[in-house]
C-alpha cells in the first residue's frame, strides 16, 4: 500500500511539473504550482520528514502562492508566447538527468538500516542522547535549534536579507524627475496616499468568513510556534501562518486598514527585532560564560538553559518570519496600488 | 652625492623637477642633470653597490665595470649634447621623456641584475615613444604605437627569459651566460629587437623619422646601443652573432642607397653599423669587445651628429627629402661644414675616430682568421661611405641651388653639433687617450702608413665610382618615394591579396610570409569578430543559454569525473 | 625664408663641378702610387695579414667593385622597391 | 586569553551580522554609513587578531553553540581562511571610507540605512563562508551573500535601469551555482553521515570510488566555478560588476568571487585531498583549459569594451583564469601563487573600481569614449587609474609583478611543454593587458574633451581611499613579506593537510 501511495503521488508531481511548464496561462501556472507543493509535502510526509512537510505546505503552497499572485496582479497573467521551442535544452537536461540517475544507483537504499547516515555518530547522539541533554522529544527541533542552531540563525538572516531585498528593490525608482525623488525622500509613498479602490467591501460572505478565521488562524500560529519542541512546527511555520492570517486580513479589508494596523515602519522594527532576539540569546550565553548559542549557561540547570533558549530563538525566527512575509507583502501590494489596481 | 646611486636614477628624478621649472632655471637644470649623473659616475668609481634582497633574489642596482662605464661615458655625454640640442624646445613632455630615456638607459648600462635591468628597459620603452608621439602628428602617433608594441615585446620576452633563467640556474645575475638554453634564446631575441636583428629592424626606419627633430637625435643614441652593450655583456663569441651582424652589415645598405629622406637614410646606415658591433660581439675576446665598446661610442658620435645636421635642415627648411632641398649650403655654411665633419668621421677618415675604431673590428677578425667576414666588413665600410659620407652632405646640402634661402640653424644646436663632431675628432687626433678607458688595456698602433693609405685608398675609389656614377646617370634617381622594406610584410601584405610580383623571389615572399601575415590578420580579425563588443565572446548572453553551457560544462565535468 | 641671395658660389660656375671630378681622379691616381711601390718593396710595406691584401691596388680595387655592386643591386631593385609616399596610409 | 580573543572567530561574523538588522532602522545618510564603517573596522580588527594568532599558534576551532564538532557547527581559522578573511574585511572597509558620497550621489537617502543592511550582509556571508568549518553551513552564508549580493546589485537600477536585468540574471545563474553546491553537500551527507569539514575529509577515501561521491565532486566544482566566474561560467558577471553602484562593484570586485577561489581550494585541499582532485579525477585536465581560455580570451573581449567598468569586469575573469591555472597545478608553488593573486588582485582592482567610480562621480559616465580627456580634468584621479592599470599589467614594483612571477615559477616548475606553453599563455595575457589599459590611458589623456564636458577632480573623500588602495598595492608589490608570506603559510598548510 505504502509504494502504491508513493508511485501515484510521485506520478501526480511528475504530471503536475510537466503541466506547470506546458500551461501558458501563468494565473493556472501558479495554481498549479501550489498544488505541486502540496503534492511535495505530502511526499514528505511519507518520508516521515513532517516538519519538512509542515513548511513545505506554509511556505510552498501558501504563501509564495499569494505572493505569485500579487505578482500577477502587477504583470498580467499572460506569457508571452516563446519564439520557438527548443528541443536541445531538453536533450541537454535528459543526459545530464541521466548521468545522475546513473550516480543513485551506488546510492544507500532510503530507509534501510546500514546507510551511512544511520551509521553515523551524530544520528547515534540525536536520535539517543538530545532527549537528556536537551530535554526535548522533537528531535528536529533539538538539531535546528541547538545542535545547529548556528545554521538557522543563518536562515533567519536569510529571510531577513531577502525581507529587505524586495524592500530596497520595489520602492526603488529610476531617475527621472526631482519631484519623484521629493516624494520618495519625504519618507511618503505615492501608494499611501492613493485609497481608490481598496479592498472589497461589498463582498459580505468573505467578510463574515474572514472575521471568524482569522482568530483561529492567529492562534493556530501561536499554537505552531510555543509546541514546536513537542511536535512538529516552529518559528518559521509559525511565522507564515501569522503572516497568512494578516495577509488575509488585508485582501479582504483593504491594505490601507491592515497599514494602520501595524504600518511599515512597525514591520521593519519586527523584521529586525526578531534577527536580533535570536543573535541576543547567542551574546547573552556569551556574557554568561558560555561559546556563542550555547544555551547550558543561561539558566542553572543545563536542560532548562536549554529550553529557554530554544524558546526565544524560535519566537525570533518566528518574528522574522512574519515580519519579512509581511514587508515582501507589503512591498508587492503598495507597487499595485502605486498603479491604480489592487491586489484583488 | 649618494653613495652608490646608479647614475641613470638622478636624470629620471631630475626629470620630475623638470615640470616645476621654465625658462632659463630650466635650461641650465636641463643641461646640469647629465653632468651631475657624470660627476656622480666618476666619483664612483669601479664596483658594486646598492645590493638588497627581494624575494630571495639578490638584487644589485649599480654596477660599474669597465665595459659598463665606456657605455655608461658616452651615454652621458650623447644625453648633455641632445639636451643642449634640444634647448629650444617648448615642450615638457619631450624634455621629461628625454631625461627618463636618458637615464633609464644609463641605469640599464649599470644595472647589475636582469630584474633591474628588466625595469630601466621597459622606462627605456614607455619613456621613449613619447618622443615619436611629440611630432603630433597622425604618422608619428601609429608608428609610435608600432614602436611601443615591439618594445613592449622586447621587455615581456626579456621578462619571460628571466624567469626562465631563474627557474634554471638560480641567479639572476647579469653577467655573460651560456648560450644555448631557452632562457638565453629569450634574452636573444629580446636584446636582437632593440639591437635591430635583421628581421627585427623595422622599427628603427619606421620610428625615428617620424620622432621631432630633437627626438630623433635623442633616440639614435640610446635603445639600439643599450643593447649592443646587454650582447656584449652576455653573449661575447657566440658564433650566431657572427652571421647575424653579416646579414645586419650589408642588407640595410641597398635601402640606405635608394632611400630619398635623409633622417631614413641615417636609421639604415645606422643599421649597418650595427652590424659591426655584433660581429665584434660574436668574435669575443678581449680585441672584439674593446671594438665593440669603442666603436659603439664613436658611433653614438657620428649618429648623433649626422641627425643634429639633418635635424637642422629639418628645422630650418620643414623636409628632410632630398629631392626638395636644394644648395642649404649657402644658407647654412656652419651646419653644412659640420655635416663634412660628420661625414669624414663616419667614413673612418684618417684623423677621426671612427678610422681608430673600426680597425679594431677590422683587426679582430683577421686576428680570428676569417677573411670571407672581414670581406663583408668591408663592403659595409665602403657602402657607408656611399649612402652617408656622400650622400648626405652632396645631395642634402650641396645639391643644385633651387633658389630657396632660410637662416643658419640656431646657436645651441651648432654647439650640441661642436660638442659631438669635437669629441668625434678629438679620439681620432688621440686614440691612445680613449683606448685607455676600453675594457682590456691594449696597445695601439692607430696611425700605421699602411692603415692609413688603405683606407684612403678605399675612400678615394669609392668616391670616383660615385663620382663616376653620378655622371654617367648610373646613380639611383632620387624621387619622392618610400622603399619597401621588411616590415612591407607587416604593414601591407595582410591588406593586398595575390600582389602582381615581378620576381619569383618576391612571389616566394609574398606567398610564404604573406600567409604567416594572413594567418596574423585573420586572427586579429577573428578577434574582433568573435570578442569584439557585443560579439559572441562578450554578449550578454540570455540567462537559458547561459543555463545550457553550465549544463553542457557540468556533463562534460561529470563524465571526466565518473572516468 | 626664401630672400634674394644672388652672390655666386664657386660650385655655381660652370666647369667647377668637372674641376672637382678631375681631383677625384687625380687623388686616386696619387694614392695608388704607393702601392706600384709596394710591388718593387720600396718606400712603402704592406704589412698584410692575409693574403688577399696582397693583390696589387687591392683596397681601391674592393672598394669599386663592392660601389659596383651595391648600385648596380639597388638600381636593379630600385623599381621594385620604390613606392609612393603615401602607400601605407 | 581575554573575552574578546577567545571568541574572534564567531565575533568576527556576528558583529557584522547583528549589526545589519540595527543599520536597517536607521535613517538619514551618515549614521547607516558610520555605523558600518565601524563594523567593518571592528571585524577587520578581528581578522588581523586571528591571522596572527593563526600564524604564531596554528589553527584556532571555535564551538558553537558548545556542541563539540561533528555535532555542532565548528567554526575553524586556519593559516587560508583568516588571510582570506582578511582580505574581505580589508576591502570592505577600504571600499567604505570612500563609500559616503559616491553611494549618496546613486542611491536615495531614505533608502541607505536598507543599502547598508545588505551591505553588511554581504561582509557577513562571506566571512562566514569562510571561516565556516562546516559544509551545510557554508551554503547557508552562501545564502545570505547571493541574496544580498542581487540586491545590492539591482540598487544600480537608478542609474540604469539595465541593473535590474543583470541582478536577476546573476539571480538565476547564482541560484544553480548555490544548489549545485547544495546538492553536492547533500550528496557528501548521504554518503558520510556527517556535515563537518575536517570529518568529512577524514571519511572521504574510503569511499570516494563511489558514483554519488563523483557526482558530489562535480556538483561542487561546477556550482563553485559558476559563483567564482570561472570561464565560461561568467556570464553573470561582466553585466552585474557594469551596473551595480560604484562602491558595490568594487567591493565585489574584490572580495565575491574570491570567496568562491577560497571555497574552491578548500574542497580541492582539503575535503577531497590533492591526491584524489588531480590524481584519480583529473581536475587539472578540466581546469587548466578553462583557465587559459579565460586568461587570454577575456583580455582579448576586454580590448574591445565601450564602457569601463565592463573592461575591468572582464580584465576579472581573465585575472580568475590565472588563479583557476594556478590552483590547477597542484603543487605547492601553483597554491601559493593562487592564493597570492588572490590578494594582490583584489587590492589593486578595488583600486581600480574606485577610481572608476570618482569618475563617474565626476562626470556621470562611464563610457570610455565619454572619459576623453579626464587625465587632464582629473589628474589625480587619472595618475591612480595609471598606476593601478600598471598594477594589472604586472610592472615591477607592483604586486601584480610579484604573483605573476610565482605564477610563472610554478607553471615552469612542471618542466613540460605544458608548462612552457602556460607561460607563454601567461605573458601573452600580459600583453592584451598592457593593450586594454593602454587603450583606456590614451583616452583618457591624448584625446581631447568632449564639447561641454563636465566634471572637475573628485573630492578628497574619494580620492583619499582610492590612493590609499594604489599606494598599498605598491607598498605589497615591494615589501612583499606579508602577501607572500601568508600566501605561503597557506599553501604549506593546506599541503601538508593530507
């Protein structure tokens, strides 16, 4: 039964890959693409890797979907038709494609005993010792966190970096007339002032719908957040999902009411609170004796140092997370309004 | 004075004050650089200083050697008198470029290792084209960039022997070597472009004709001497030479005979020249190189006078051709007198020094028994009699009057003129003085009846058969014409498909030689075709191809790889 | 600065430049003396160091057949060679 | 050993790192730029500290986390990585004392305190590649500085718009070159069961026969040879380094694609050892071409460029194919050379840059035709421009002297035809330099200006750096004791690894 459900899942990926690249219309490209995200999440999920599956459906099929769309909302959902197509790039990707195939077969048989990753001392300590040391059942956690809690604190700046990014890039202008860079240097956005079409306030069942979800949805991500070291979840699925029920929040109500709500400049203040929160557990346990992020030190007794700590690098990542999915937001639908359209 | 400062390094910092002044400060600045850097050369004596390590490379920035210090003389002497020559001048660039050239051709002469002596050669090269560039003109400004291009080479190939020579013996060391290894072929062929190796000669008849009056004067004095001197210095009796100096002797004096412009003229004689010092180089030994170091000195004299006087007629009269001067003699006696003197010098006349010099090339090679070569000498010393000891001042200054009149040249250039044709004069009236500062003390018996009747002998016959030939109409017509030479190759054969040659010689050239020259335009075409602006080599390339190629790379890698 | 000198030079006077042939001539002639006297061993020693420079006249000889020569090369390749002046521009 | 020492090697990065998100607030056009200059100052400081315990003690581990390695992420300064550091931390505060008002005049204000985040992102990505001992972690900082690096890239839109393009073609291109060496990680992990450095080169012989491991091998190179720019993988680059703002192209100049020489010389050394790259997978055979084409084919397509920023872009790729020459050879000479260039070209081509820029600060183009007669408006500028293309060339006293002279002993030192042909190679490259520079130089003094030029000497703020750059490479190309002896520190060390 297990192989049935992964040869059809894979299948249904393989077709929806190849359906991404065939549609021409980018509006179904992009619906497509979620649903080969959730495709890919549940693949994870057979390979036990649910946190992995748990990201994979926030991020992949939730909100780089709206993102897409907000995209679209600017560029127009149709391609332009390609000159010609190309059958050498396809041969091209086809021998190499095979070439690593032909690499696999030495590869370890997934799931069998004896790989080198089974083997390995590390599996060996997270899987047998993280429970005492760090005093955690999810295992994935305990490795993300602590064990290398470097790496995500990386990560995190990566969310942070690329947060900023889109900021710098999508409120840039070309030189052209002073009177743009007046506005531009006076801090106001031409967006902000425009509150023409906003929202949709006539729409009454989405409304109602709305008001009711988005508490939960709220929650939920707090849920997601504090039971990461129980389950599967953490700071970076928390983060989108607060990030969704915002985003939600202000497709159905308006931008302008979601900007009052928390303006731009309260998001960037998150956006860089949460990197720092996470980089100040790291200098305190410093201060307190220990190397950087080593959380043993910052309580008497190790296994709570460590609860604590991966406590509030998580609420970090998931500050950032929400903060940067919002600016990225905020970025592509200010650029909408800028142009007289909204979102939806 | 610093204690063991290389001479050559007080005229290039002299040369940076040189913007800073004008006017008379200037003048006398000017003219008391080559002094100072003489006096500074003098009071060093022989020997070796300013040595440090670089890179575990021993470095040695002065040394002074006999040989090192008759070229290091009269480099300094030809600087003060181009500089007097030049006084007139407004333009600081030349003067700045002439102080740099100047000394960084001494600073080669004392330069004790390769890697100093690598430096002052490219100074000698980027310093010197400016005086090619000075003419301002769209001639000068190409062949100056032809000049700068083989320079430049000549110090890469001398950069590559370098390494080599390094990488074999461990030294670098600038003293004589072995030939025969691949480094020394590198230096060879660095030396033979500056040296004028046939083949590599070009430059020399391309350049100094197109430098300013004041330019070419400068310029004949120093490259093509260093050189002599980096040959002499590393390659004394390698046979090689021997034939190379043969062929450098008697293929530039057709072209000197045919050519109708007085400065072209000059750089082929000066060609020829050449050739006897690397014949002198090739025979070695101690007679040879005191031939070698004295004929270059005497060399330097003459050259430089013979530009100074066609220079002049530059100056005054806006041509050097020959077919548009006419009877400079009666407007320019002072000049014309010492265009004789100059003549007389360059064609060994008893009394001058040449007639000292040259016999110790002569003697040397009879001393080595190698009659067939002192016959070619000899030829070369006759057809120089021809193309500059007549030619020059006959149908430069005492042609047919064509009527026109023009001021004698002015009083600084007749003094650069004096203190050349004096000292040109005054080695020839006492040899024994000047062979005293030559590298291997020697005796010599300058002035023998037989050395002096035969070679009068040799001057008077040549002169009736130039004499006869001018009456007879047999002399070549001078006509407002170019001489094809070597570089032709170079410069026209790429451009002309399938010329109509008269000869099969010629048709052999320009098959063989044409193709080499195709295969070179070609690539240089391709170049551009495929590299040039938005060509294939630098297209912006659109992300799916550049996608591909790392694709078709990482295939390529993956397969080496797996094997 | 072309002006108006009229004075007469001695190479201008007709005859003069045949005068001065005729001394070329003539020095040839003085100079070749010597060696007829190196052939009877009198007045004059050679001191040759190779054998050719024992021919009688040899360097007035050498010296007019290498000018032969070397005209009569660049008259033969002087059509050849020659091109205007403005050929590589 | 003090607090502050004890923890150089993670102060190093963090410093920076945390600095980024607190420049993001600020506003206005000193405090952003201030506060980085400080930060930069400060792990520059760091990195000198580290190289000189490194030399004097040998390598330093740091622990993060306090997980010992191969649990935890190990942070390791050894004699390559803290010179490397060096060099980026160097640059980057040389490029920012020169950065206030060349990026004030090309980006807006309200903007700087974001342009400085990334800015130091960048600095922080790539100290972290490189002291990074951990090989997930690498791509991690591999991360921060790609995206960063597209970023900082794309702010020369507002000059031109071409910008955007570049960016997000470096973007695309970028990203393969980040998952192949994601992949080629990946691939390391599933056959060793370990991510850390030295423990995967521990476990590496046993099992690098095996086709996953080959296919790591190739994942690795090719994604590194695409971020290094190694011919014909440099596409990206020539239009990222022409439109990016002037400070952005002369740090990257110096310092992006360095990074990518230093990972490329870590994987070859020290994870999959000297005897394995060249002896059992021939990585000479399929470097050293790619490496003479780019030496002689990009100087030839940098004769020919309009725009100069573009020459000096390709004069990079062709100065990447020595050192691509160089680490090919596999010896220890090659090493040493390679890492040598490293230095001396980043020194002088950040000089370089920066003259460039003043400029464009000066006069709003970069074009070279448009440049006519600067020399004799800008002669201070101008005179550095000369003596840093002198720099490139390779004339004595400069330091490209000094690494072409290694470059050239160790390609002879192979005593083949090989050999001689790469040195010819070398020297012919030379050559074209000397013709590209030269070109520029005529332009830039003998030919006149153009009708209404604008543009008089840049001020002191920016010529103050730019000298400082020209004189230091001259300082490095005569007092040689630092550059060469670190680089031959490295390479002993990296050699006698394994």
């Amino acid at each position: 039964m297990e192989e049935f459900t992964d040869i059809f899942l894979m299948l249904l990926l393989v077709a929806g890959s190849l359906a991404v690249l065939y549609v021409r219309n980018l509006f179904v490209a992009t619906m497509l693409l979620s649903a080969v995200s959730f495709l890919m999440a549940l693949l994870f999920v057979t390979l036990d890797a649910v946190d992995v599956a748990f990201t994979e459906a926030a991020v992949g099929a939730g909100i780089s979907t709206v993102l897409y769309l907000g995209t679209l909302a600017l560029v127009g959902s149709s391609e332009r038709p390609a000159a010609k197509l190309s059958v050498i790039p396809l041969l091209l990707a086809l021998s190499v494609g095979g070439a690593l195939i032909y690499a696999t077969f030495d590869m370890p048989v997934i799931g069998a005993a004896d790989t080198p990753v089974q083997l390995s001392n590390l599996t060996k300590r997270f899987v047998e010792i993280s429970p005492i040391e760090i005093g955690i059942p999810n295992m994935v956690t305990s490795v993300l966190a602590s064990y290398r809690g470097f790496d995500t604190f990386g990560e995190t700046t990566v969310v942070f970096t690329a947060a900023i990014g889109v900021l710098l890039i999508l409120s840039q202008k070309h030189v052209r007339r002073p009177e743009e860079d007046e506005v531009e240097q006076s801090g106001l956005k031409p967006a902000a002032k425009d509150h023409g079409q906003v929202g949709s306030p006539h729409d009454l069942i989405p409304h109602v719908v709305s008001k009711v979800l988005i508490p939960f949805i709220l929650l939920f991500a707090f849920y997601v957040q504090f039971h990461g070291d129980f389950g599967p979840g953490g700071g970076f699925q928390a983060g989108v999902i607060m990030a969704a029920g915002f985003i939600l929040y202000s497709l159905i109500f308006g931008l302008h009411i979601t900007k009052k709500l928390l303006p731009l400049r309260v998001v960037e203040l998150f956006l860089a609170f949460g990197v720092l929160l996470y980089g100040g557990v790291g200098v305190a346990s410093m201060i307190k004796g220990g190397n950087f992020l080593d959380y043993n030190v910052l309580s008497a007794d190790p296994v709570a140092g460590q609860h604590l700590g991966i406590l509030l690098v998580e609420l970090g990542v998931g500050i950032t997370v929400t903060a940067a999915m919002l600016a990225i937001f905020y970025g592509f639908a200010g650029r909408a309004q800028g142009r007289g359209k909204d979102v939806n | 004075m610093i204690e063991g400062l290389n001479p050559g390094i007080i005229l290039i910092l002299g040369a940076l004050i040189v913007p800073l002044t004008s006017g008379f400060i200037r003048g006398i600045l000017l003219l008391a650089l080559p002094v100072l850097g003489l006096a500074q050369l003098i009071m060093l004596g022989l020997g070796s200083w300013g040595q440090f390590e670089i890179m575990g490379m021993q470095l040695t920035v002065t040394h002074i050697d006999p040989l090192s210090r008759v070229f290091g003389l009269i480099f300094h002497v030809a600087a003060f008198a181009g500089i007097l020559y030049s006084l007139h001048v407004k333009d600081t660039m030349q003067h700045v470029a002439t102080l740099i050239y100047a000394g960084s051709a001494i600073g080669a002469v004392f330069a004790g290792d390769l890697i100093t002596l690598f430096t002052f050669w490219e100074i000698t090269a980027v310093s010197s084209v400016f005086l090619i560039w000075a003419s301002r003109t769209e001639r000068s400004f190409k062949s100056g960039i032809r000049y700068l291009i083989i320079q430049v080479t000549s110090g890469v190939v001398l950069l590559g022997g370098i390494a080599l020579y390094a990488a074999d013996t461990g030294s670098i060391k600038f003293e004589t070597m072995e030939f025969g290894s691949l480094a020394t072929w590198f230096f060879l062929i660095a030396f033979g472009i500056k040296a004028a190796f046939p083949l590599l000669h070009n430059w020399v008849q391309d350049s100094y004709p197109e430098a300013t009056v004041t330019g070419s004067v400068i310029l004949s004095a120093f490259t093509t001497k260093l050189a002599i001197y980096a040959l002499a210095r590393s390659f004394p009796g390698t046979d090689l030479l021997i034939w190379i100096g043969v062929v450098m002797v008697i293929f530039p004096v057709v072209h000197a005979t045919l050519e109708n412009d007085l400065r072209r003229t000059m750089a082929y004689s000066l060609n020829s020249q050449q050739g006897f010092m690397i014949i002198a180089i090739g025979i070695g030994g101690d007679l040879a190189i005191n031939g070698v170091a004295a004929h270059a000195t005497i060399s330097i004299l003459y050259t430089c006078l013979m530009f100074m006087v066609t220079g002049a007629a530059l100056y005054r009269t806006g041509t050097a051709k020959i077919t548009e001067l006419g009877g400079l003699y009666k407007s320019m006696p002072v000049t014309s007198t010492f265009a004789i003197l100059g003549a007389l010098i360059i064609i060994a006349a008893p009394l001058t020094g040449a007639f000292a010099t040259k016999a110790l090339i002569m003697s040397a090679a009879l001393d080595a028994k190698m009659v067939i070569l002192w016959l070619a000498m000899l030829f070369g010393a006759v057809a120089v009699i021809d193309n500059v000891g007549l030619k020059i001042p006959l149908f430069g200054f005492f042609s047919k009057d064509n009527g026109k009149r023009f001021q004698e040249a002015p009083l600084h250039m007749l003094l650069a003129m004096a203190v050349m044709a004096g000292f040109g004069i005054f080695i020839g009236l006492s040899p024994a003085t000047f062979f005293a500062l030559l590298p291997t003390p020697m005796e010599s018996h300058t002035y023998t009846a037989s050395h002096v009747v035969t070679q009068l002998q040799l001057i008077a016959f040549a002169v009736l058969i130039f004499a006869l030939a001018l009456r007879t109409g047999y002399y070549p017509k001078m006509r407002d014409s170019i001489t094809l030479d070597f570089d032709w190759i170079y410069r026209k054969a790429g451009k002309m498909a399938l010329t109509k040659t008269s000869s099969i010689v010629a048709n052999f050239w320009d098959q063989t030689k044409g193709f080499g020259l195709m295969l070179v335009g070609w690539a240089i075409d391709k170049a551009e075709k495929s590299h040039g602006e938005g060509q294939a080599m630098s297209r912006t390339v659109s992300s799916g191809y550049a996608v591909s190629v790392i694709l078709i790379l990482f295939g390529i890698a993956l397969v080496v790889i797996y094997a | 600065m072309p002006n108006s000198d009229n004075r007469t030079y001695w190479l201008d006077r007709p005859g003069n430049v045949n005068k001065l042939f005729y001394g070329v001539v003539a020095l040839t002639v003085v100079l070749a003396i010597p060696d007829i006297f190196a052939l009877f061993n009198i007045f004059y020693d050679k001191h040759p160091k190779t054998e050719i420079e024992e021919i009688p006249f040899f360097y007035g000889l050498y010296a007019m057949i290498s000018m032969l020569v070397l005209l009569g090369v660049s008259n033969s390749v002087s059509n050849f060679l020659k091109r205007d002046e403005d050929y590589y521009d | 050993m003090t607090f502050f020492m004890s923890h150089a090697p993670v102060l190093a990065i963090i410093i920076p790192l945390m600095g980024a998100p607190i420049c993001a607030l600020f506003r206005g056009k000193t405090a952003p730029w201030l506060f980085t200059l400080i930060l930069s100052g400060i792990a520059f400081a760091y990195s000198i500290d580290l190289l000189i315990a490194v030399s004097a003690n040998g390598p330093i581990s740091y622990e993060i986390g306090g997980w010992a390695p191969p649990y935890g992420i190990e942070y390791v300064a050894d004699p390559l990585s803290a010179f490397v550091m060096v060099i980026i931390s160097g640059i980057s505060t040389g490029v920012l004392l020169y950065a206030k008002d060349s990026i004030a005049n090309e980006v807006p204000t309200s903007r700087l305190g974001f342009f400085f985040a990334a800015y130091l992102l960048a600095l922080t990505g790539m100290m972290g590649i490189t002291v990074t001992g951990d090989a997930f972690n690498i791509f991690v900082f591999l991360e921060i500085t790609s995206l960063s690096s597209y970023v900082l890239i794309a702010m020369g839109a507002r000059q031109d718009r071409r910008a955007l393009t570049a960016a997000f073609q470096y973007l695309i291109i970028g990203t393969i070159g980040a998952t192949f060496i994601l992949i080629g990680v990946g691939l390391l992990y599933v056959m060793t069961g370990t991510l850390n450095i030295a423990d995967i080169a521990d476990k590496f012989d046993s099992i690098s026969d095996t086709r996953p491991i080959r296919a790591a091998v190739g994942f690795l190179i090719v994604g590194i040879a695409i971020k290094l720019a190694m011919f014909p993988f440099h596409v990206w680059l020539p239009n990222a380094y022409s439109y990016a703002p002037n400070i952005v192209t002369a740090f990257f100049a110096g310092t992006a694609t360095k990074v990518s020489v230093y990972l490329l010389i870590r994987f070859i050394y020290t994870v999959f050892g000297a005897d394995f790259s060249f002896g059992t997978v021939y990585l000479t055979e399929l470097l050293l071409p790619l490496g003479v084409i780019a030496a002689l084919s990009m100087s030839v397509v940098a004769i020919f460029q309009d725009n100069l920023k573009r020459l000096l872009a390709f004069s990079s790729v062709a100065q990447l194919g020595y050192i691509t020459i160089a680490i090919a050879l596999a010896t220890e000479a090659g090493l040493t050379a390679g890492i040598l260039h490293i230095f001396n070209h980043a020194i002088v081509k950040t000089g370089l840059f920066l003259t460039v820029g003043a400029m464009f600060f000066a006069t709003g183009t970069t074009s070279i035709k448009a440049l006519a007669g600067v020399g004799q408006r800008m002669p201070m500028t101008s005179f550095g421009f000369v003596l840093g293309g002198l720099g490139l060339i390779g004339i004595p006293l400069t330091p490209g002297f000094i690494s072409k002279w290694y470059l050239i002993q160790a390609v002879l030192e192979r005593g083949d035809y090989i050999g001689y042909g790469l040195a010819i190679a070398i020297l012919l490259s030379s050559i074209f330099a000397v013709i590209y520079i030269w070109r520029v130089v005529e332009i830039l003094y003998f030919h006149p200006s153009p009708e209404g030029a604008k543009g008089s000497e840049a001020p002191l703020s920016l010529l103050i750096p730019c000298w400082i750059f020209i004189l230091g490479s001259f300082y490095f190309g005569i007092e040689t004791s630092f550059n060469v002896g670190f680089a031959e520190q490295a390479a002993q060390f990296l050699m006698g690894a394994r």
